[in-house]
C-alpha cells in the first residue's frame, strides 16, 4: 500500500505541476506534508535546500531523497517514476503523433517554424553567458574560453564533457 501511495504523492504534482520543479514543489509539499505526513515542514525545507544544492531538476531529486525515506530503494524507485511518468508518456504520444504525419506539409512547415524559433532563444540564452561571463571574468579572458572551446569542439572534435571539465580546471587555476 505504501508504494501506491508514493506513486499517487509524486504523480499528481507531476502532472498538475506544469512547469517542472518549482511549480510542482508545493503540490509535493502538500502531499507528503499534509496529506500522507511522511515530513514535516521542516523537513520538507530542508531537502528543498539540499535538493537545490545539487545540480539537475528539483522534482526527481526530492522524490528519490523522501521515496527512499519513505519506502527504501523501492520507493524511491517508485517515487522517481511517478516523477517522470507524466513527461515520459506524454511525450511518446506526442512523438507518435509527430511520426504518423512526419510527411504532412503542415508538421513540415511546423518544424520550420520552430527552428528559428529555438535558434533565437539559445542566441539569447548565449548572449547571457557571454554577458555573465564578461561581468565575472573580463573580456580577454572570456574570449580565450570561447575562442578555445570553439576549437576544441568543432576542429578538434573533443567530446563537450572534456571541454566543460577543461573549463572548470581554467577556472580554478587561473580565474581564482
């Protein structure tokens, strides 16, 4: 009984929580603060700020942390599927959906409207670390990084990983 109920408990802030992890956060707290009374609110406050002290997405980091607490390894099986659930499945239909009229010219013209659409908002998005990056380290040494991981990545073809790892090292050797 207890693995249905941490089913339903992250389930339905998964799928009434459009958004992702902030907007599902207080439909998690409700459920397993007020309703099922597996933490209390203090407890809940305290895995929010460990939950946002670790990188990835909130939601999955909560459930694992309280569906573990609550029903061991199982649990936070459970916990972290039900998580997901409503993402995973929803976009399987939608991906049928998209290969069923892949051939159509209104899913082609579709796709071309988004492209852009997506190029635009990485642009801005890129223009923000650039930003960050110029505030927090100075222009020469924003444009050694970039100009370095341009290299890296398209001449040299060096997996992004290694490149962000390289990053990281640049910066604690020489940026601190």
């Amino acid at each position: 009984m207890i693995y249905i109920q941490i089913f339903i408990a992250f389930f339905i802030p998964s799928i009434v929580g459009y958004g992702g992890g902030p907007a599902s956060i207080p439909l998690i707290e409700h459920e397993v603060v007020s309703r099922y009374g597996w933490v209390t609110t203090s407890e809940f406050s305290e895995i929010l700020a460990l939950g946002n002290a670790l990188p990835g997405p909130i939601a999955t980091k909560m459930a694992g942390y309280i569906g573990f607490e609550v029903g061991g390894v199982v649990g936070a099986v459970i916990a972290e599927f039900a998580t997901i659930a409503p993402s995973l499945i929803l976009m399987i239909v939608l991906l049928q959906l998209i290969f069923r009229y892949k051939d159509s010219p209104r899913v082609k013209r579709l796709s071309m409207i988004v492209v852009p659409t997506v190029a635009i908002l990485m642009a801005g998005l890129t223009f923000d670390f650039f930003q960050t990056s110029f505030n927090s380290n100075g222009l020469w040494q924003t444009i050694i990084i970039a100009v370095l991981s341009l290299l890296l990545l398209e001449k040299w073809k060096v997996h992004p990983a290694f490149v962000i790892v390289g990053g990281l090292a640049y910066g604690a050797l020489f940026l601190s």
